[in-house]
C-alpha cells in the first residue's frame, strides 16, 4: 500500500502500458483516473480494477490533445477523489517504420500533437492540482528507450519521444524547488497493442521472437513492468528522485 490514499491520473490508462500502471497504482492503495479515448476498455479495466479491492477506478473520456478534456479529467479527479497527486502522462502513438523521406506531414503533426502537445496539456493542466497538494506531488511521462538508442525509419517518433524527454528534464529543474518531482519513464518494445504499429502493422510471431531475442534479459516490456517501476517513481521512496528517465528495458539501451 505504497500508494495509499493519493489520487492519480494515468493518460492512455485503456489499455498497454497505461493500464499496467493503473492497476499497479489501485493494487497500492491510490485512486486512479483512467483517461482515455478508448471508452469500452477504460470502462471495462475501471470494473475490473474496482471488483479487485485496493483503490477505487474511474474512466473519464479524454483526448489530450485537447487541453479543455485534459483540464476536465484534473478537474474529475480532485471533485471525485478530493485531489490530485500523481499525474501520468502515457498516452501515445506509434509510428510504423518508414525511410525518412516518405514521413507525411500529415503523419508528423498526429504525431507531435498526442505525444509531445498531449504531454505538454497533461502537464500544464495538473500543476495547479499538484501545487494545491504541495511537496511530494509529482508528474511521471512516458517517453521510450529510443531516447538513449536510436533506430532508423523512426525518425519523427523518435523525435517526438526526444522532445518529451527534454520536456521532463526542464520542468523537472523548474519545479524542483517546489518539492515536485517531474520523471519520465523509457521503456523497450513492449507486449502492447502498439507493437503491431511498429511491426509495420501487423504482429507476426517471427518478428516478436527476433525482438524478444535483441533484448539482453530476453523478453519484451510488460505493462506490470511498467507499473512496478511507475509505482517506485510515484511513492515517497523516490523522495530524492527528479528528472530521471528510468529506462524499463532488460538491457536494451546498454
Ligand atoms: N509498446 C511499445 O513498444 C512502446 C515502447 C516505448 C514507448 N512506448 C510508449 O508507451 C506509451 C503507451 O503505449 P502502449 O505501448 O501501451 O500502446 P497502446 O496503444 O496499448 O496504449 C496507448 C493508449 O493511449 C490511448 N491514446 C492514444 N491517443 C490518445 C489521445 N489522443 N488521448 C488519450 N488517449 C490516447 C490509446 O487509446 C491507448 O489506450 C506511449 O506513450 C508509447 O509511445 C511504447
């Protein structure tokens, strides 16, 4: 019960990632607010989380690339749950592989606008909850290992994921002398509806195989992995931890 009695929003909490890190806050005592586009599986986890014990769920529809949904998510939180501790900003989208040149403007912008503007509205909307709740509270974003180790016909993804990173790190310095920590998280492949987008579309067994095999600990990223490091970064044993970017990789970026 490492998280008990905080209340937290996780972005992109449907499903993958988010919902790993969602289940693993409930599990630990927080209230979680899933905040999603996907209603079917953000209702479906908020049951399933709430028939579990441990902290309560509800799902609240959001598209964070608008700032007016993200602002009524903080907003749902502190009315349902009396404040707002934890933001998650996880949301995100992939990109399949494709040369550089042949990267649409179109396909940059979507990308920008969810995983980079998404992030910025998470950020932007939950300080002043977060400062209402004072020292301690603290903001986590989902970034990726392609920061540390990069791959090629990624590029506007990776791009993306650079400018969440540097995102984390800046504001992290600019709040650190208000006690609120600003990390991020930066994870390897991982076993998520996403991998098919990587894979050019479509998961193939061969392919998840040869990926599974390019990581040291051998094994792709799993959503409780995600949520066991998420949890550590959220809780009070990170006291002292601040503009980190955690990577969540079995080896993958050594
Ligand atoms: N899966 C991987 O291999 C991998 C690797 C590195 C980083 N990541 C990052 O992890 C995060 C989670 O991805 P995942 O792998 O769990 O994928 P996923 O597709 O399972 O989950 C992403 C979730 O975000 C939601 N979402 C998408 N656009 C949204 C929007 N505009 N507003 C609100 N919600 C939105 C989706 O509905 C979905 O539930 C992303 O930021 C992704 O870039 C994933």
């Amino acid at each position: 019960m490492r998280l008990k009695g905080k209340t937290t929003i996780v972005t992109g909490a449907a499903t993958g990632f988010g919902s790993g890190i969602a289940r693993r806050f409930a599990e630990e005592g927080a209230n979680v607010v899933l905040a999603d586009i996907n209603d079917a599986e953000g209702e479906k986890l908020a049951g399933d989380i709430n028939g579990q014990g441990g902290g309560r769920a509800r799902y609240q529809r959001a598209n964070v690339t608008r700032r007016a949904e993200v602002d009524a998510v903080v907003a749902f939180a502190e009315k349902t749950f009396g404040g707002l501790d934890v933001m998650v900003a996880n949301a995100g989208i992939g990109q399949r592989p494709v040369p550089f040149e042949q990267t649409t403007e179109a396909a940059y912008d979507r990308l920008f606008d969810v995983n980079v503007k998404g992030v910025f509205h998470c950020c932007q909307a939950a300080l002043p909850a977060l400062r209402r709740r004072g020292p301690g509270s603290n903001i986590i974003v989902t970034v990726s290992a392609v920061v540390f180790t990069v791959r090629p016909k990624l590029v506007a993804y990776a791009a993306t994921k650079g400018a969440a990173f540097i995102l984390t790190r800046s504001l992290a310095l600019e709040l650190a002398a208000e006690q609120i920590r600003v990390n991020a998280l930066c994870p390897a492949a991982g076993y998520t509806p996403m991998l098919a987008e990587f894979m050019g579309g479509a998961e193939t067994a061969d392919v998840r195989a040869l990926w599974e095999q390019a990581i040291p600990m051998k094994g792709l990223i799993t959503p409780k992995d995600m949520g066991d490091a998420a949890v550590f970064l959220a809780s009070s044993e990170a006291r002292m931890v601040t503009g980190v970017c955690l990577p969540v990789d079995g080896g993958r970026t050594l």
